[in-house]
C-alpha cells in the first residue's frame, strides 16, 4: 500500500464488477467518486464498498451527469 498524502480523510476503495462478478477495477469509495469511475468503465454494473456496501449501477444514476467532476481514482484491474 503506498503512503496517502497528508490531510487525506477517507481512503477505503469499492471494487466494481461485471454482471459476471469479474473484477474490473477499484475507485476511491465516495458516491460521487463511484459515479465517475461508472462512466470511465461502462462495463460494470456492481459496486462493492466498504462504506457503500453491495449496490448497482442504478444506484449512481443521478450522480453520473456531467455536474459531477469528482475524480474517481480508478485503476483497472
């Protein structure tokens, strides 16, 4: 694990997944943040978190608009 920067609050990672279950990549674990890791990686379509639990593409559909510029963090499997 590397060493996160000074002042960073929330560094747990959700992991996304393919209707398959097949590890596509992991992303910071916020909503805004998963939101915008769904848009770099449309082929997932399961979010597995720690804060955010077990949920589903669905569940981010408000969040992934153009609105939200939230850097995801994501890093493909």
């Amino acid at each position: 694990m590397t060493p996160q920067k000074l002042g960073t609050v929330f560094i747990a990672r959700a992991t996304l997944k393919d209707a398959d279950l097949n590890k596509l990549g992991t992303c910071t674990d916020t909503p805004n943040a998963i939101a915008s890791a769904l848009r770099e990686c449309p082929t997932a379509s399961i979010v597995i978190g720690f804060a955010s639990g077990t949920t589903i593409r669905g569940t981010y559909k408000n969040r992934m608009l153009e609105w939200n510029s939230c850097p995801s963090g994501f890093v493909a499997a």
